[in-house]
C-alpha cells in the first residue's frame, strides 16, 4: 500500500539558528515530518527579510533562542507586533532548560517551546497540536 501524502507539504517552514549545524538538524526533522518547502536563516535580520520576499506567508516558524545581534525571543515578540505576521505559529528551540527561561517564554506568548537536543518526534508532536484544526 503506497505511503500517504504528509498534510505538510504544502506548507512553508522557516528554520532560524545561526549555528549551522542546528538549523540542518531542524530541516531534517521538518523534511522528515513532510514538509517540503523550508526557508533557512541563519539571524532574525535573515529571517525577516525571508518572511518579506514570501510576503508573509509562511505557516510555521522554529527559531533558536539564543542568536547574536537579535535573539529569538526578540524576534518571537516582533512578529507579534505585526499584523501581517502576528498569526504565525512559532517554536522556539533552546539549549536552557531551567525553569526561569521556561516561564519567561510562556510569559512572552510562547507556546510551544524545544529543548536541544530534540527528537523528531518531540517536533512532530508541537506541529500536529499547532496544525490541528488546519489539516
């Protein structure tokens, strides 16, 4: 019986880590999980002028935390201020995990939060709840 099509791979991800070897890790996974059409940026400047040539349109953000220049909570927190890109959902992926940069997420609109290393499955789990009322 032939494979069913991922509900995902008509959607657009856009992966923001400036550590290369990350962001390929949370390409990986999106690819895995059946997306098909994934923006890499390795900075929020990156980032918002990848979100501006896509006029908007990007249906999943999973940015890194902790970035030089401009982190992802920053960016998390100028999206919201954003019509055009205040609906977007977005994962936030880190390497702290202690309670204080948990509450601080959650304080901030954070919904859905990733400690690194993460698994595959772990990602799956976040994008199923986001998108499931849109598949």
């Amino acid at each position: 019986m032939p494979e069913k099509p991922s509900p995902y791979r008509h959607f657009k991800a856009l992966v923001v880590d400036d550590n290369n070897y990350a962001r390929k890790l949370s390409e990986y996974a999106l690819r895995k999980i059946g997306f098909q059409d994934i923006l890499l940026a390795l900075s929020v400047e990156h980032a918002t002028q990848s979100i501006e040539s896509c006029s908007g349109r990007i249906d999943l953000i999973v940015s890194d935390w902790n970035m030089p220049e401009k982190d992802g909570l920053d960016f998390f927190k100028e999206l919201k201020q954003d019509p055009k890109t205040a609906s977007i959902p977005f994962i936030m992926l880190t390497g702290m995990t202690g309670a204080e940069a948990i509450k601080e997420a959650q304080q901030e609109g954070i919904q859905y939060y990733l400690v690194k290393p993460f698994t595959e499955a772990s990602l799956r789990t976040k994008v199923d709840h986001i998108f499931k009322d849109k598949i």
